[in-house]
C-alpha cells in the first residue's frame, strides 16, 4: 500500500506525543509505509473525519481505536 495519507499532519509520525516508544522508527516503517490500515491512528482518522486524534492513541492500539470509535459515536 502507498504511504499514508495523513503523514503531513500526523503527531506520532512527526514525533510530537509524549512517551514516544523507542521502536517508533519501525512502527513507522511498518504502518506509515507499508500496513497503513492496521494503524489505529489511521483508522480513528479515517473513520472519524477528523484531524483531533487523541494524543495517547498508539499505532498498535487498534482495539483502543475500535473503542473510541465506538464508544463515541
Ligand atoms: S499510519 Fe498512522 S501513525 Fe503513520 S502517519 Fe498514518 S495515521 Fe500517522
């Protein structure tokens, strides 16, 4: 897949969240790169129609994404 879309705007790959995790250059290579899908910023971003992701919300955290979502809609 194509590198995402919300790179220009997105605080976990400018690195601008606090506690950053050391692996975040991977996960950036990883999701930002090449699993743009299986992000959990992605997806709240894209399903939300938002650019306010919460600031402690992972890109592994798809089950804390789903809830979110869920829970806020
Ligand atoms: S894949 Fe996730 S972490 Fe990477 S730029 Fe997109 S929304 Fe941000």
């Amino acid at each position: 897949m194509a590198d995402c879309r919300y790179i220009p705007e997105c605080d976990f790959y400018h690195d601008r969240l606090d506690g950053m995790p050391a692996t975040a250059e991977f996960m950036k290579t990883l999701f930002c790169h090449k699993q743009v899908e299986s992000c959990a910023r992605y997806l709240y971003q894209y399903h939300k129609e938002t650019d306010e992701v919460p600031r402690d919300l992972m890109p592994y955290e798809k089950d804390k994404a789903q809830q979110l979502m869920d829970g806020a809609s």
